[in-house]
C-alpha cells in the first residue's frame, strides 16, 4: 500500500496556497473595511453599508477560501483518504466570488447578488462534496485523528447558515418564516460561528493545535461527545432564537459554552506543555480567541438574561464572536498550514528546517497586534468611541498586512514545493 493510501494524501501545495493566499487578500480588503467603518462601528449602525461590506467581507469571503484550504491539507491526513485532484481548482475561482457577494448584499445590488451568490453556492457544493468524500473514504478500521460525525455537522451547518442567508437577503427586514429579522440575523450568525467554525475547531482542534506547538496529543475516546453536546447546545439556542424563548436558548447556551470551557482546557495543557523554542501564532491566536469568545459569550448570555440587547452589545457580539474569535483563530494557523504544506510537497532531496518556511516572528507579531485591535474595536464599539474604533481598525489593518508579508516570505521560500504535481516527498 502507498504512503498515500495509508496515511491521506493533501493537496498540493499551490492549490493550498491559492486558496490560503485569495482568503488573505479578502481578510486585507475586510480589516480596510473594518477601518473605513469607525464611525458607524462607534454609533453601533449595524445596518450601514460599510458595516455590512466588513462583515461579509470577513464571513464570505475570507473564512469559506481560508477554510477551505486549511482543510484541504489537513483532514486528509486525520481522516486517512487522498483530496481530489479537481474539486479543489473547480471551487476556488467560485468561492472568491465572495467578495462580489459582500459588496453586492451591503450596497444592495440585487442582480450582482443573485449572480455571485450563486456562483459561491456552487463552490460550497463542491466543496461540500469534497468533505463528504473524504468522511465516506475513512476507513473504518483504523484510528482516526478527526470525528466524522464533526466534519459532516460542521459541514451541514455551514450549508444551513447559507441557506438562512440567502433567505435574508431575499426578504429585507421582513420576518423569516415569521422569525423577526433581529433574531433570524441572530440564527444566522450562530449557525455560522458555532455550527461550522467553532464545531470544526473542535474537531481538528484536538488533534492540531497540540500538533502544530509540538505537545502531546489528546487522549483517546470512543465517542465524539463535545460535537455531540455543541450540536445539541446549538440547536437549542437556534430553537429559542426562533420561538423567542428565552429558556431553551439560555440551556443551549449553556451546554455550547460548557463544550467550548472543555476545549479551552486542551488549549491551557497545549500551552504549558508545548515544546516549541518560543510562542507561535497558531497558539497566541487560539488562547486569544478563547478570550474574545469568552467576552462574547458574556454578552450573549446577559442579553438572553434581560441585558438590554443594545445595538453597541450587538455590534460589539459580533465583532468578538466572527471576527475575534473564529476569524482569529483560523487566521493564525494559516501562516503555519502554509509552511507544512510546502514542507510536505518538498522535492525529493534535503528539506529545508520549518524555521526557513515559517516566519515565525513575523506571524507572533501579526498575533498580538491582531488581539490588540480586536480588543479596542470591541471596547469602542461599547463605549461608542469613534478615535478607538479608527485605532483598532488601523491596527487590524496593519495585522493583515503582517499576515500577508508571513505568506509571501513563506511562498518564496517554498517556491520549490509549488512546482511539484506528483504525489508528495516522503523522505
């Protein structure tokens, strides 16, 4: 049997960084719009068309192509199956539709929308499929290193939160199947945020991030128990969305939040047992992006309680929830995917050290520098202050720059590994 059969055969290496490079221009172009929306993030005007573009910019245009690429080099290997060769290359020019769909939806194209929504639809479809693919090619005798119960819920989540979406956009502000427009904006944004991204850092969570800072791995169990009781929280908290029922929503709340103290508790030992030379952006952003889920998670459940569900509680809920928390922690293992999956696709002969491919540094600084001004855009958001949300939003622009300097000195180190359309290097 092949190395490739036995253990799962990624992507190659230049549709990885095709994908991981478009989401970085997308989270550039979302944390520009972020800057631009200073005045209305600090009036909390969550309807205003700046506002929109960053937040679309952020949901569909960098996290499906950052995602996407992620998981084409990594759950092949978890899941023990080879990526198609095509499914990827078909998806990528339909997802980067993404940023036609945010400028469509925030400045109110209809046509532009239905033309781009369609084309990134059909894009997740593929991808989708490719998913599925690689959940029925596991094979069944074998230890897995990611839950397939996980990435199929992830995955029909991701479709669900599309679906609620669309139905948005084709309604307005009127009611969705008679959910009011404040609460089916509250389903779709959780769908999104906990269903897909915060189930599938779950999933791979367990294995990656102890792999990616060099600590020991988690330990063995029979059943996927945290997708399971965050699937169950989920869809309680989406049932009392739906009904305006306070008692389900806060039990799911609950049990999403008692999941997600679990995993919090697997980043801590990461933390302390990591055996890499110093802290790198995968970590920093994961502990980070626990404490901007924490805030969040504070804001949710004092408004589900009888806090006054403000537009700056909001604002400053979905800034820390997509942006802090899923957006972050996808963004710092993107530098580090980078860099594997050129160390992967190596050209027979000496592989350089992964301290060439990853610029560490660099990633560790667009780290803090991110956490810095998500921190400031959420206070600022609640404090209605227009010189703190411009600051925040100057110094995530000044991240995503940092990020996309990591990914090109990690492309021109590795321009060899692009070339190859092989199987990759096993030596």
């Amino acid at each position: 049997m092949s190395v490739g059969a036995r253990v799962g055969r990624p992507a190659p290496a230049r549709l990885v960084a095709a994908y991981l490079a478009a989401a970085l221009v997308c989270w550039l172009g979302a944390a520009i719009a972020i800057a631009r929306a200073a005045p209305e993030l600090a009036t909390a005007g969550v309807a205003a068309p700046d506002v929109l573009l960053a937040v679309h910019l952020v949901g569909l245009g960098f996290l499906p192509l950052a995602v996407t690429g992620a998981a084409l080099h990594v759950l092949p290997t978890l899941l023990r199956n080879d990526a198609s060769r095509l499914r990827g290359w078909v998806a990528l020019p339909l997802l980067c539709a993404g940023p036609l769909l945010a400028y469509a939806i925030a400045y109110d194209h209809a046509t532009a929308t239905w033309i781009a929504a369609s084309a990134e639809t059909v894009g997740f479809v593929l991808v989708a499929w490719e998913l599925v693919a690689l959940v029925v090619r596991a094979p069944h005798d074998r230890m897995l290193l990611a839950s397939r119960f996980g990435v199929l819920l992830s995955t029909f989540h991701a479709a669900a939160a599309l679906a609620v979406g669309a139905g948005l956009a084709d309604r307005g502000f009127q009611p969705l199947l008679g959910v009011p427009h404040d609460r089916a904006i509250g389903i779709h944004l959780n769908l999104a945020v906990i269903g897909w991204l915060t189930l599938l850092i779950v999933t791979v969570g367990r294995t990656l991030t102890p792999m990616l800072s060099l600590a020991p791995a988690a330990g063995r169990r029979r059943h996927p128990v945290e997708e399971l009781v965050l699937t169950g929280g989920l869809w309680l908290l989406v049932a009392g969305l739906a009904l305006g029922e306070r008692a389900p929503a806060i039990a799911g709340g609950l049990l999403v939040l008692g999941t997600i103290a679990a995993f919090a508790l697997l980043t801590a030992r990461t933390g302390r047992q990591h055996r890499l030379a110093g802290l790198e952006g995968p970590l920093t952003h994961m502990v980070t992006g626990m404490f901007f889920l924490l805030q969040a998670a504070i804001l949710g459940m004092g408004m589900l309680f009888g806090l006054d569900a403000s537009p700056a509680r909001l604002t400053a809920y979905v800034v820390a929830l997509l942006v802090g928390w899923a957006a972050g922690v996808t963004l710092g293992h993107l530098g580090k995917l980078l860099s594997l999956s050129a160390w992967t696709w190596w050209p027979p002969g000496p592989r350089p050290k992964q301290s060439v491919l990853y610029p560490r540094r660099v990633w560790l600084v667009e780290a803090i520098v991110f956490a810095v001004g998500i921190e400031l855009l959420v206070n600022g958001v609640l404090g209605g202050s227009e010189s703190m949300t411009l600051l925040a939003g100057m110094l995530l622009v000044g991240a995503a720059g940092a990020a996309c300097v990591g990914a090109a000195l990690t492309l021109r180190a590795g321009r060899q590994a692009l070339a190859v359309h092989a199987a990759p290097a096993t030596g």
